[in-house]
C-alpha cells in the first residue's frame, strides 16, 4: 500500500475508535494541533487553488474532517467529565478566551457560535446550492459549444474530450459541494448540543464526584467548555470559511490574492476618494485626528504610486505594440499575409457603424448570418464569410461590396431615415429625399421617422437602412455566387453526402469527373439562379451522362433536365397559366449552324448582322412580358438553350432561357410572342 493510503486510513480510523475508547490528555492535545494545523491548510488551499477542480476532493475532506472533529469532541466531553483535566490545550483556548472574567467568556463562545452558525455556514450552504443548480443548468449549452467549436476545426477531437470531461467533473464537484456543506451545518449544531452538555454534566459532576461548591464547579468546567468548544469550532470555523472561498470564486480559475488586490486598489481615483474622506472625517469630526490623518496619506500615497505605475505600464504596452509592429513589417513573409484577399466584403463609411454595432443596438450583424442561411437554403451552398469592416475614406452614410477584392457595387443611406418605395398603386404622394433603391434601382425616397406610419397607410413600401444593405449584399451575393464556389467548396459539398452516397460518389469521383469538371457544372447551374441543394441528383445525373461526355456546358444541359421539377416550381406557378416568349425554329436552326465544336468546348460564329437582328426581336417580345409585368422567360428546344442563353447574357441580365425538356407537363403555357429574323 501508498504511504498516503496508510495515513488517510488512519486518520479515519482513529476518528472512529477515538469514539469508543478513553484517550489520555497528552494524545488529544496532539490530536488537536493536528487538527487546527490540517484546518489551516485546508483554508489557505481553498484561497490559493487557480481552479476549483484543484480541490475535488473537498467534499471528501469536509467529511472526513468533520468526523475527526466530532471524535475529538467526544473523547475531551469524556475527560471532562471524568477527570476534569482534558489537556493543555483546551485550558489554554478556556483561559485565554475569557480573560479571567467568566461571563465575557460566555458571551465570546456565544458570539463565535453565532457567527459560525448564522452566517458563514448559512451562506456557503445557499451558495453551494445556487451554484451547483446553474452548474447543471449551464450543462447543455456547454456541450452544444464544443460541439460547435469541433464542428468548425476550432478545437482537436482531444481537446473537446478534455473539456467535456471538465465540464462534467465541475457539474459533479458542485453537485457534491451542496451536500457536503449539510455536514457543516450539522457539526455546528452538534458542537452547540455536545456544548451546552459539557456545561451541564460537568457543573453536576464537579458538585457530585468531586464535592465542589456550585459557584467553583459552574466557573470550573464553564472554562473547560468554553476551551473545547473553541478548540473544536475554531477548526470547523476555518474549513466553513474554505467551503464559503471556493464555492463564491469570482471565475472557476482565478488566484484570490491577485483577483482581491487588483479589484480593491486598481483604480487611483477611488483611492484619493478614500483619502479624502478620511482626512475630512479626522479634521471635522471628534475622532482621532492623527490617526484618519495617517490612514488619509496612506491611502493617497497609494493611489498616487498606482497611477504612476498605470502611466508606467501604459508607456511600456504602447512601446511594445510599436515595437511588434515594426518587428512584423520587417519580416520578409509580411508581404505574404497582404496577398490575401476576402471573398466578400462589406465596407461603410463611419455613419453606418452604429448599424454594425451591437453595442449600439445595431443588427447588420445579425443580418448577414441570416443571408449566408438564407442562401444555403435557396442555393444550396455555403457563402464564405463576409467581411464588414470600416472605411474612413467613404462617405459618412456610403457602403460599398467587394467581391474578391474589387467593388461591384455601392450605395448610401440615411441613418435615421426610412426609405419608402411606391409599389404602383399609391395615388397620394408623400414628400422627402428622391432616391433610388440600390438593389434593383427603382425610385424611391427617404422619409423620416415620423411619416414612416402614413406613408405605410397610403401603401408605401417602406424600409429601414439595414434592411436595404442586407437586400443590396444579398442580391450581389446572389449574382456572384457562382464566382465564389471553390473547388474546396464542392469537396466539402460531396463530404456532406459521401456517408449516405457512397456508392455514387466512388463511382463518379475521380473516375469520372474531376472536382474541376465537377465546379464547372455546379457554376452553371448558380450563374442561371438554379438550386444545387439536391445534390445527389445532380451527381446521380453527371454519373449517368459522364462516360459519353465530358463537356461540362452539355452535362449541365442533362443535370438541368434532371432537375425539372425544381425549374417548373421556380419559375412556373402551379394552377396558373405563365405568359412566355417562344424562339422561331428559323432561328433555332441559324444558331445550331453557326456552333463550332473544338477541344476547349463549344462557341458560337454567328454573323453579327444576325446577332443584331435576334437580340433587337428579344428586345421587342420582352417588352411585351414587362408590360404584362411577366417575368422575362423565352421557351427554346433542349439543344439550342444554352447557346441561346450564351448569346443573350451580355444583354439582358434578367432573362430566363428554359428548355421544353425542363418544364413539367402539367404546367400551363401561353406564348404571347416569338423571337424571329427577317
């Protein structure tokens, strides 16, 4: 066996038969230092220990020490009242206590106990049991953030198990603490009973056995018990503080000395507040002059002395940063870190700051967590994370979008405005500031505060500033996502479904397609707005088209086929019938004539006079969809539509092209024109 195995295994072991059996006055005054000294190092642990799980097994220590305790009680009661001689000690505590006068003894015991009973007990018992509730109740959100932290590669596999092993000691520890501070209460009240009995059955043994008068055997065996109540509630009153000190810990790790001290006499101004007011109340009071004189100088010394080494600290931290700062743009890999550039970024003049500041009540954060959710959503794919950052050389209310670097889009707000749009109906007008929305570029006007209610009333569309931001950088997203889809991207993408897909994505990758080819076709389908949420059905496709082909434009054709049922719910409403514009089978065949195959892919030679003569008739035919207020969608047969839609993107960014072969059969089509040549 350990060496400390045999000593705890005494320890407990004489508690017990120290129970039964008699002891001499010399091993109970031994016994006593003992336990005063174990007392003591278990109260200076409790306030130096960084971590309460420094102390785990204190729940353990409170019990074995109270048991102890009571056995050391018990076996002095005896001598008391059978020899009237429990040792050096207990006299000594009895002595000294009451300095010679019995009933101030009396009333010190009495307060002593009190304070033991009442107050420190009390509150480490309350204490205990708050904290070891919200421990258990904080539980659960705990586990839920290391799983987020381990979900993001924040943390290793090993890390998460040591902390949720943390959490788990912590939550048991605290659980164990509100038990454990029940012994203490009870060994308080024990020592109280186990007192008033000392009293008692000593005053009647000294007038009995040994024929003392009542006055002589009451003072008598009223100091003994005096002495071995306090030679025992001394011990307990420390290990009562301990529990109290590590159960009211400011932080689950923090040294108490340096936490006190710095919280207490950090602040200069307070000190001098102090020093003031004790000068004040020495000179202008009856109290002792020199003595608030001394402690007033004392503390404005000490704040004087904190002040200065403040100015002290705060020249060195501001050296230091210079110094870190020269030292990082002296290091020849400095440049490296400037090649950097943010998928996405968001920057705004100094206006706007109070939008993107939490502090301040603004939500533009908030927002832009739900547009990379409202995109995964809609899209099926993750936006990277967009950066918002403050640019002092905008415009105080101007915000621009970046994306890789280079603006596409900018626009400006008016803080405390709201901006109002007339959907079309609105016959009444309402004054304010014209403008133009900045997503879509419809006129509109900033209306303030006060008319936000009537303009709503009149039927007004009205918008505050982050909500137009938020729809600004959704829709650039939107336009760019393709842009922005990675080839890490589409991995990650397959890894999401690889587990459940096995068998498909062994089969197509790399066997079949690249990650490269892979990306091209997801682009595609993005750059036309088309969801790449159902992804198993688009490798399912690509598996099933990739051994005769590896044009990713054609593969697209087939996935877009695949994926019809999605294109008909976009774009074709059901029960109604959809106005579209048709592509003469004239043009149709110019278009498939001037196609040229090559090993880089398809493009088209068509003449530029033809080029001129389709795009002015597309012109016309959508002009006819805008008037109905009908979305811009031309019909074309499957083989045509991407050239069609190659041809066009340049002129009209908004166009729908779909394929017969994407529309459902039950959706109802009514063609109100048709693209032609002469």
């Amino acid at each position: 066996m350990k060496k400390s195995d045999i000593a705890v295994g005494l320890y407990l072991l004489a508690a017990i038969v120290f129970l039964i059996i008699p002891m001499p006055s010399i091993v109970l005054d031994v016994l006593l230092a003992l336990n005063i000294s174990i007392s003591l190092v278990i109260l200076f642990n409790a306030m130096f220990t960084k971590d309460v799980l420094g102390m785990s097994a204190f729940p353990t220590i409170l019990l074995l020490t109270t048991i102890f305790r009571i056995s050391l009680n018990v076996s002095s009661t005896k001598l008391i009242l059978t020899t009237g001689n429990p040792g050096n000690i207990v006299k000594v505590f009895g002595d000294v206590v009451g300095g010679g006068n019995i009933v101030i003894g009396i009333i010190v015991f009495i307060i002593l106990l009190l304070v033991q009973f009442m107050v420190i007990n009390k509150g480490s018992e309350r204490v205990s049991e708050v904290t070891a509730r919200f421990t258990l109740d904080a539980m659960p959100g705990k586990q839920m953030a290391i799983d987020a932290d381990l979900n993001t590669g924040a943390i290793t596999d090993a890390e998460a198990k040591k902390r949720r092993e943390k959490i788990q000691e912590e939550a048991g520890f605290f659980g164990s603490m509100d038990g454990a501070t029940k012994y203490v209460k009870g060994d308080a009240t024990a020592g109280l009973i186990i007192t008033v009995i000392n009293l008692a059955g000593g005053t009647i043994m000294g007038m009995t056995k040994m024929g003392m008068p009542p006055k002589e055997a009451f003072e008598h065996y009223a100091i003994l018990t005096m002495g071995n109540g306090l030679v025992n509630q001394i011990p307990s009153l420390m290990i009562s503080l301990a529990t109290g000190i590590l159960v009211t810990k400011v932080s689950k790790e923090a040294d108490f000395g340096d936490i006190l001290i710095k919280q207490l006499f950090s602040i200069p101004k307070v000190l001098y507040i102090v020093g003031a007011s004790m000068i004040g109340m020495g000179v202008l009071t009856p109290l002792n002059t020199l003595m608030f004189l001394c402690y007033g100088l004392i503390f404005i010394i000490s704040g004087r002395r904190i002040a200065e080494k403040l100015e002290v600290n705060e020249i060195e931290n501001e050296v230091s940063e210079e110094e870190a700062s020269a030292n990082e743009i002296r290091k020849p890999e400095n440049v490296a870190s400037l090649l950097q550039v943010d998928p996405i970024e968001l920057e705004f003049g100094y206006g706007i700051i109070p939008l993107a500041d939490t502090n301040q009540g603004g939500d533009l954060l908030d927002r832009v967590v739900l547009i990379r959710r409202q995109m995964a959503l809609e899209l099926g794919c993750v936006v990277p994370m967009i950066r918002l950052r403050d640019n002092i050389q905008l415009n105080p209310n101007q915000y621009i979008i970046k994306i890789k670097g280079i603006q596409v889009s900018e626009g400006e707000i008016l803080f405390d405005h709201y901006m109002a749009m007339n959907p079309g109906y609105v016959e009444e007008e309402i004054t304010g500031i014209p403008t133009f929305e900045p997503s879509f570029h419809l006129p509109a006007i900033w209306i303030t505060e006060g008319q936000r209610e009537r303009a709503e009333t009149l039927g007004y569309t009205v918008v505050d500033p982050p909500s137009i931001i938020a729809t600004h950088l959704t829709e650039i997203i939107r336009s760019h996502i393709h842009e922005l889809l990675t080839r890490q991207d589409v991995q990650n993408l397959i890894n999401n479904i690889q587990e459940a897909n096995q068998a498909l994505v062994t089969e197509l990758v790399p066997k079949l397609l690249s990650i490269g080819e892979i990306q091209k076709v997801l682009q595609n389908l993005l750059q036309e707005g088309i969801s790449i949420r159902d992804l198993v059905t688009i490798l399912e496709t690509l598996a099933d088209y990739a051994p005769t082909t590896r044009d990713t434009d054609v593969l697209t054709e087939y996935v877009r086929q695949s994926l019809k049922h999605a294109i008909s719910s976009k774009y074709f409403p059901a029960n109604e019938m959809t106005s579209v514009v048709t592509l003469d089978p004239k043009v149709e065949q110019e278009i498939m004539n001037s196609v040229k195959q090559t090993e880089q892919g398809a493009y088209l030679t068509l003449d530029p006079a033809v080029t001129k003569e389709i795009i002015d008739s597309v012109q016309i035919e959508l002009q006819k969809l805008e008037d109905l207020g009908k979305n811009p969608i031309i019909i074309t047969s499957p083989i045509v539509r991407m050239y069609f839609k190659r041809l066009t993107q340049d002129y009209f960014k908004d166009l729908i092209v779909v394929s017969y072969n994407e529309i459902d059969s039950n959706v109802e089509l009514q063609s109100i024109g048709m693209v032609t040549v002469s």
